[in-house]
C-alpha cells in the first residue's frame, strides 16, 4: 500500500504547486487529470511489478516441492538398494527442500494478499480519476458560465447613465410624436376639406348597421319579437290612387301641394320600412 500513499503524496503536492501559482481554472484542471493519469499508469506498473513477484514465489515453491518429492524418490531407491545411508542423505535433501517450499509458499501466501489489496486499491484510484474526469468537466462548464455571466455584468456597468437604453426611449418619444403630428395633419386636412358631411353620414351608416346586426341577433334569440311582415305597397298606391280619382278637380296649385304631400307620407313609409329592417 505504500505505492498507492506515494502516488497520493505526489498528486497532492502537484495540485497544491498549481493551486498556489493561480493558473487558468481550466487549464490546471486538465494538467491535474494529465498527472493523475500520468501517476496512474505508474501504479499500474508496479502492481504488474507486485503480480509477478507473486508468480514467481508460487512457482519457486512449485519447484521445490518437486525437488523434494524427487529426493524422496532417490531415497526409495537407495533403500531398495540396501544402501542406508544414501538414502538418509536422500532424505536430509528432500526436507532442505520441503523446507524451502514452505517457506516460498508463506512469501507467496503474503505476496498473494497484498496483490489483491493493491489491485482493490488499484480499481478504486481508477475510478477516482474516471470521478475527476466528469467532475473536471463540469467545473470547467461552470466556469464558463461564471465567465459569460461576469463579461454581462461588465457589460451593463460600462453603459454610462444608461446612455445608449436612453436613445432608444428617446427615439420611441420621437416617433410617438411624429405619429400624433401625422394624425393631427390628417384630421385637420379632412376638417377643411368639405367632406366632413361625408364622413359623419359613413360613421353613421357603419353605426346603423351595427344596430341592426344586433337587433336582428336578438330577434334570432327571442329576445325581442319577430319582425312584423311588410306593408303591401300597391295597397297603398290603389288607395292613393282611388283617392285621387274620388277627389274633386283641382287647381295646379292645389295638385301640386298635394302631390308634395303624397311624396313626403310615401318617403316616411320608406324610411320606417328600412328602420324595421
């Protein structure tokens, strides 16, 4: 484990040079991602280094379990032999060896727990890098948009009294007044024009229409009563008629004014038909 407490040792003191030198934000985030991967290919390094020193003490112990199995062999055949001693020495061999065997096998036992914690440790520094990574971005989106908001401040503090806002009102103030000065031209134009009369009876045709637009609504709702049928005018022009033939013969004067008398009821009768229209 004390590759691993190196290593924190060694990113920490980088990251604090950095922090004290006031880099760029972003630029010494991507340095510390590039040291931390930097460091972190080192460490792979020595676990590699770590995993074939444990490879090596198991098969040394392999070994030796061999060689005294072979000394044990020799020893059984020294014994066939009729040879004692040549087999005691066969077995004093064969016990330096299951011996040493042993003794491998307790390193590698060792060696073994240790690979496994420094590949743990190894995962876990992985993993915190991969963190920093995805944190490396998004304090350097943050920044950015420290930066954009900051550059807006600058922005809307160096626009003096609020000059140029300012103009824009202005020119609104402007124009709302040529806008008045046009439409006061217009109105005086039409006033001395001599179609004010014109004017007044279109307003009041438009206004007349809108009358009847909603009397006829209501009539269509039963708010108000049905239109009453029209009067037969040639009724009224036969009595009219009937009329003039029963009067007695008149002179000009007195046709005329009766003429003008028959015209005049006859327009009134036109105007209240178009009225309940």
């Amino acid at each position: 484990m004390g590759i691993f407490a190196r290593l924190a040792r060694l990113i920490k003191s980088n990251l604090n040079d950095l922090i004290s030198r006031s880099e760029d934000p972003e630029k010494m985030l991507n340095q510390i991602v590039i040291d931390m991967n930097a460091q972190l290919i080192e460490a792979k390094k020595q676990v590699a280094g770590s995993i074939a020193d444990e490879k090596r003490l198991a098969k040394q112990a392999e070994q030796e379990a061999a060689t005294a199995a072979e000394w044990e062999r020799r020893a059984m055949m020294a014994v066939r032999a009729g040879d004692d001693n040549l087999a005691k020495e066969g077995l004093a061999r064969k016990k330096e060896h299951e011996q040493l065997a042993e003794q491998y096998k307790v390193q590698w036992q060792k060696q073994k727990q240790s690979v496994d914690s420094l590949k743990l440790a190894l995962r876990a520094l992985n993993a915190k890098i991969e963190e920093a990574k995805r944190k490396k971005n998004l304090l350097i989106a943050r920044k950015k948009r420290a930066e954009a908001q900051k550059q807006i401040q600058e922005t809307m503090s160096g626009l003096k009294n609020a000059s140029a806002f300012e103009a824009f009102d202005q020119m609104e103030q402007r124009i709302g007044q040529m806008e008045a000065e046009a439409e006061a031209g217009a109105e005086i134009a039409e006033e001395y024009s001599g179609d004010v009369l014109a004017t007044k009876f279109a307003q009041l045709e438009q206004t007349a229409g809108a009358d009847e637009d909603l009397t006829a609504l209501k009539r269509k709702m039963g708010v108000l009563p049905a239109e009453p049928p029209p009067a037969p005018r040639e009724a009224v022009r036969v009595e009219h008629k009937a009329e003039e033939e029963a009067l007695p013969e008149l002179d000009a004067a007195e046709q005329e004014e009766l003429a003008r008398a028959l015209a005049d009821l006859e327009a009134q009768e036109q105007a209240e038909l178009r009225m309940k229209r």
